[in-house]
C-alpha cells in the first residue's frame, strides 16, 4: 500500500518491535492500574462512608453540634426533632439511632463476638431508602428482631439468613430478614432495627422521658419546593445551639470532607494515585527516552534536512500519547478485574462509574505527555553537524 | 573557469567561478570549537567560491577541518567568523529559522545511513518530500521514480533490515535528493556501495549538477572514482585549503605520478594524496630549474617537456615526463645533486617541503618507501 498524506512515523517507532511494545504498554498499564486501584479505594472507601447517609429519606438532617463522623456517633436529645417538626415546612421528622461502636454480634456457629454497626429507626417512617426494608417493615417490627445487611464481611459474621437466632450485645436477636447496604472501613457489617428494639438492646440511647432520648441523627423531609438554604437558617437560629442543621447534600460533604482530608485516609489513597503518576512517568520516560536515543543519528538527520525542533518534539509526543492511550486501555482492562475481585473479597463498593475513568485517562495521558516532554529534551543533543564527523 | 595564481607565485590550475554563478562563497572563515583554554580553532582563514552545477570533492587527512567546513556551508552549524553565503542565505547572520529554510535546499548524504528501521524504503523517502510537499500521488510518484532510478524499485516496500548496506545506502541517497536540491553536502556517499552502485549513483549526481536544475555537488571522499566525475578537488590541511584545482590536473599529476620510478607500486590513493599536496609550475626554454650543490626545499616531477640534467658541468641525462628531480636538503642532508635545465617548454608538479613533510606524516607506505630510497641513496655514497 502506497503512503499517505504523512508517514506515520511516531506510530511506526513505537510499534516496530513488538515485543519493546508488550512491555512498554505492560509498565504503563501497570501505573495505570495503579492509579485506577488507588483512586478506586478512595472513592469506595468515601462513598462506603456515606452509605446510610445517601439513603436517608429526607432533604434535611439534624445532627449533633459536636459530631464530625457519623461512625463517632455524638447524639442529641429527641425534643429538637419534636421542635423541627413544628417548622410548618417541615412535613415530617424522624430520628435515627446509630451505635457504631458498642454493639456486638456473636456469630451462632463459631461463637466469636464481632463489633457491628447498628442502625435504628421508626420501622414506619422509611428513613433508609432500601426497597428490602420498606417491604418487609412487619418483619423487622416484631419485639428482638434485626434485618442484616447481606454485604457484611462473610469471613466475620457468615452468611446472614431470615430465622437466624443469635446474640446482639448479650441478647437474644432473630434475623427477620436481609438488605443490601455495604460496609465500610469502620464497620464490616450492618443491621438495622426498629427504634424500640433499639432501646431495649442499648438502653444508653433512653432518657427519662422519650424527649430525652439520644438520637444521633435527625431524618427531616420537607414540603416539595422549599428552599432548603433558608430553611436551614431558619431552623438553626430557632434550635438551641446543641445541634447543627444541614442540608443532606452537606452532611454528605462533611462526612466525605473528614474521612478524606481530616482522618486522612483519602489523602493516603490520593497519595497513593501520585504514586502511581510518578511510577508510570518514570515508566514513559524511560520507554521513550531509550526510544530517542536509539534513533538519535535518524532524528539528527531529519534535522538536517530541515526538520525543526517542534517537529521532532512532536513526533515523540505523539509516541508518549499513543503509549498512553495503549496503556491506558490495557490498565483499564485489568482494573476492571480487579475491582469485581476486591468488591467481592471486601464488600466495598468498588466499580468503574464511580472512579471517573476519565480523569485516569487524562493522568495517564498527561502522565505520557509529561514524560515524553521531557525524554525529547534529548533531541537536543541530535546534532546533525555531528553526522558529519 | 579560469587559471588563477597563488601567493606563492607558483602558477596553480584554480577554479574561479564567474560571480553570477557562484552559490558558494566563504571568505576569511575562522572557526574554533571550545572557548577559553579549551579553545582550539580547526579553520583558518579559508576561501573558497563554488559555482552552480559544480561538482567539487573536499579532501584532506582527518582533522583537516573539511568537515567542519562542510556543517557551516550547510548551515549545520553557526558561524563564528567571516562571511559565508550559501545559495543566496547570508550565514554569517542568519538565525536560526533561516538556517532551516536553507537546509530544506541542501540534500545532505551521510556516511551513515540513519534510515528509520520502523519506515519501509519508501516512506524514509517520503520524510524528505513532507519538506517540499505535493499531493499523496505526486510525492509518491517522485519517491517511487527516484528509488527506481537508483536501482531500488522491486525494494521499496522493504524496511532497512531487509536491505543489504548498500541498498540502505541507496535509499538514504534517495532520501537526499528526491527534493530536487539546489545542493548537495555528501560525505563518502559512496563508501558502502558496490562499484556499480557507485557508478550508478555518481552518474546521477553527475546527471543533476549537468541537468536543468545545476545542482551543486560537494563531497567529501577518498574515492578515486569520484575524481572522473569531478570538476574540482580542494584539499584542506590543518584547517586551511591548500589546493583547489581542477581535477584534470590533478587526474594529469598522478599519471605523472605513477610514472615515476621512484613511486611506482604505490596505491592509487597515496598517489592522489601526493598529487592533492602539489602545485603546477610552468618553465619556458633554458630556464635553471634547479642547480647542483645548492640547498634545495622541492621535489619536481615532469608532466610535460623535456628538460637536461648536468653535474659538474657536464650533460649527465635527458629527463622526460614521468621523472623526478630536485631535493629536500634539510631532510635528506645532501644538496641538489644535479642542475636541471628545461630544453623546451615544461608542466612541472611541485612539492614542497612543507608538503613533502605532511604527505610523509599522511601516508605510511609514502614514508616506507622514501625511507628506502633513503637507504639506497645512503649505500651508493658508501659504495662510491
């Protein structure tokens, strides 16, 4: 076949040997996983932080003043729900009672104490927006019963099934059935019970009065159409100042704020995808700064013949954004493995939506370009007067 | 062209293009590489002026700065000092875009191939026509038809590693001149090549500097076969051109050369190293060349004319084209043994001590061989 418009040469340089090629694009790929997997274990690990809170039925919450995480569940008293609802905006109020810490499963084959996360609230109000809850509200309803998240850790607590009986922090709990939530770094399984259930298994949480009642979260739903901002302002001035009302959009803010900037594990996992960056730039810089050098004596005589230096360097560009692009798609291929295995060995939330797969296509190219600028810095040293030497 | 003189006041068969034609024009150029103690200046004060469709080898021993004159005449490298004009681009001041347009002109033939291995025979060629583009037919037809011309046409599908040296070699001359240059800056283009490849790329640049487009040839070779197809050689020593002659007489000196029996056996190339080093002088009737006894700095060889030898005032022999006279006192510690006297008009080819001295320096079998006529001479005066 006859040549074209133009000779394809940077494509050609990079695909000449094939077996250069295969670990050219292995490296590059691998950074590319690197960055997939890191950035993935940040977003899993937010997004499984937020988990309850995203499902809350309600535009608004309530929350305690001293709260900065919903696993350190700091409560409020009940009455401030009962004062919210007075806000003729306010069409509904329900409190949600979590102990993330003190409650304790005894797996019924092996006999271990496992630490659980337990959610509690009025069956009938729907606070959670799981369709397994909603449907079997009698179920969880009944006196010393729990629904079990079916994403626990099955290494910790089994398989959870409906009619198993075991023990919840020393007492007697029946599983009325399963639900799909997920876990998180903090807790590795869920149940959920109703609001009285709650109070019997970890009667802390009762005041002398139900007003008096430790409530850790406060579900508000208000009429279609308000304005949630000035709500906001209206509620927090005529609350006493032990709790923080938030839009349920900034509570999510918050909660992904303190476990990405403050605990610091998102800048642990973020480190980890300038990790990776680095890792592949070293990998394309290497790839192509060998490339270059191999062909030095071709690229000095394309100078010769009156090539500028923009058009080499743009030569070695493309080659740098080919590799990306190469490496890119196989490190996406492998990331998609390995996010089905990791989602199903830890239960996080792991998947390609949720990890932006474009901005890992604009590191990884940037990553390539960086490198490829900087290994043409060698053309420099094509000397065409030296081809004469 | 003209017969020129030079400051020697020896006559010398130069080449002086007329002004219109000349497209190469170097004047005082100076060049050094380094700077402060590390500088070391490799050209020196050189001139030179080359004309349109000229075909004109550089020689000299290795660092003779021929090199170095090539890459500032083709704009591979800045000047320093001088004036240099290069197909109408002043060189002494053109920056660095300018240095490009004009090495878009030049068809540049290395030593070394550097075709891209990754590019089939055609599409190496094709990089040079992006420079000077077409449409897709009309830069592959010229591809293609150069290629052919060069014996390449059932090739130009095959990749680098598919071709033996001299084909690569072939392809990268392709390379060079599919543009139709103005110039051409080669160095050894045909080193690699079979004889017949060599022919056939000889003719071909021969063919361009005689063709309409009158392009200009200059080449850096030892290739004696060359020679037939050039107009001149201009031979560099120690960072200076020292001859620029016309190759008929240089082709007229190593004949001359060769005839000499005192050199006969020497290798062609060592003949023509020889005859770069010398300069032609011309005699009339009765003219003392040499006289006996005295100090002599040169040696001659007849190339045309007959000229008597006498010592001690008497006629000892007749000497003819081919033979040799003269003396280099200082190195052979004798005097001129006998006084030359030329009968009819005479071509000499003159060498000087001090190119006598280089030649000496430049070639082995040169030295070997004088050494040996050393010792004979040596073993006359025992026996005498």
């Amino acid at each position: 076949m006859a040549p074209g418009k133009t000779i394809p040469l940077a494509w050609r340089n990079l695909t000449e040997s094939k077996l250069r090629l295969l670990a050219s694009v292995a490296g590059t790929a691998f950074a590319v996983t690197l960055m997939f997997m890191e950035n993935g274990f940040r977003s899993a690990m937010l997004d499984s932080m937020v988990n309850v809170i995203e499902r809350f039925d309600g535009q608004m919450v309530l929350v305690s003043r001293t709260l900065y995480t919903l696993s350190v569940p700091y409560s409020f008293p009940m009455r401030r729900i009962v004062q919210a609802r007075n806000f003729p905006e306010v069409v509904g109020a329900s409190p949600v009672y979590v102990v993330a810490r003190t409650g304790y499963w005894r797996g019924p084959e092996t006999g271990k104490l496992e630490r659980i996360c337990v959610v509690g609230y009025p069956p009938e109000d729907d606070v959670l927006d799981v369709p397994e809850l909603k449907k079997h509200r009698e179920d969880w309803d009944r006196p010393d019963t729990a629904m079990a998240d079916a994403l626990s850790r099955t290494d910790q607590f089994g398989v959870f099934h409906k009619g198993q009986v075991s023990e919840l922090s020393g007492r007697r709990v029946e599983i009325a059935g399963t639900f799909e939530l997920g876990v998180n770094v903090q807790s590795n399984g869920n149940l959920v019970m109703s609001d009285r259930n709650m109070m019997k298994y970890f009667p802390n949480l009762n005041g002398v009065s139900v007003g008096d009642r430790s409530v850790t979260v406060g579900v508000l739903r208000v009429r279609p159409g308000a304005n949630l901002q000035r709500l906001r302002g209206e509620l927090q001035a005529a609350l006493p100042p032990d709790v923080r009302v938030l839009t349920k959009a900034e509570f999510i803010a918050r909660e992904r704020g303190f476990w990405d900037k403050v605990a610091p594990i998102g800048t642990v996992f973020y480190i980890g995808v300038v990790m990776g960056f680095i890792v592949g730039s070293v990998i394309c810089y290497q790839v192509l700064y060998s490339d270059v050098s191999n062909r030095l004596g071709e690229f000095a005589t394309l100078k010769a013949m009156g090539y500028t230096s923009m058009d080499l360097y743009r030569v070695v560009l493309m080659q740098a954004v080919y590799l990306g692009l190469m490496g890119y798609v196989a490190g996406l291929a492998v990331s998609v493995v390995l996010f089905d295995w990791v989602h199903r060995a830890t239960g996080l939330p792991l998947d390609l939506p949720r990890n932006n797969p474009f901005i890992i296509l604009a590191l990884a190219v940037a990553m390539c370009v960086g490198s490829g600028a900087y290994a043409a810095r060698r053309l420099i040293s094509a000397d065409p007067a030296q081809l004469f030497a | 062209m003209s017969t020129g003189l030079s400051s020697t006041g020896m006559f010398r068969a130069v080449s002086l293009p007329s002004d219109a034609d000349v497209v190469i024009r170097a004047h005082g150029v100076n060049f050094a590489y380094g700077v402060g103690e590390t500088r070391t200046q490799v050209l020196f004060d050189n001139n030179l002026e080359i004309s349109k469709g000229e075909v004109v080898i550089m020689t000299g021993p290795s660092g003779s700065g021929k090199s170095t004159l090539l890459t500032l005449i083709g704009a591979l490298r800045r000047m320093q000092e001088g004036e240099l004009n290069v197909l109408g681009f002043n060189l002494t001041t053109a920056d660095a875009g300018s240095q490009v347009e004009l090495r878009k002109r030049i068809g540049f033939i290395f030593q070394q191939h550097n075709l891209f291995s990754s590019l089939t025979a055609i599409e190496n060629v094709r990089m040079a026509t992006a420079l000077k583009p077409g449409t897709v037919k009309e830069m592959n037809a010229r591809s293609i038809e150069i290629l052919t011309r060069l014996g390449l046409g059932d090739r130009i599908r095959h990749r680098p590693a598919e071709l033996s040296g001299g084909q690569k070699q072939r392809v990268a001359i392709a390379r060079a001149l599919v543009n139709q240059p103005s110039m051409v800056l080669a160095d050894e283009p045909t080193a690699s090549l079979d004889p017949e490849s060599s022919q056939i790329v000889l003719d071909l640049l021969r063919g361009l500097a005689d063709g309409p487009t009158r392009t200009t040839v200059l080449l850096v070779t030892h290739d004696q076969r060359v020679i037939d197809k050039a107009d001149r050689i201009v031979n560099m020593i120690g960072g200076r051109i020292v001859t620029n002659s016309l190759t008929k007489v240089a082709v007229r000196i190593c004949r001359a050369l060769a005839a000499t029996e005192s050199l006969s056996g020497l290798t062609e190339a060592t003949l023509s190293r020889i005859a770069n080093s010398m300069t032609v002088e011309l005699r009339e009737p009765g003219e003392t060349i040499v006289t006996q006894g005295e100090e002599g700095d040169r040696f001659y060889t007849i190339g045309s004319g007959v000229a008597d030898a006498y010592i001690d005032g008497d006629f000892d022999e007749e000497k003819c084209y081919g033979e040799a006279f003269g003396m280099i006192t200082s190195y052979f510690k004798r005097p001129v043994p006998a006084t030359v006297v030329a009968r009819t008009e005479m071509e000499l080819y003159v060498l000087t001590k001090d190119d006598f001295l280089s030649a000496l320096a430049d070639d082995q079998s040169f030295e070997t061989r004088i050494r040996s006529l050393l010792a004979a001479a040596n073993a006359a005066a025992v026996d005498g």
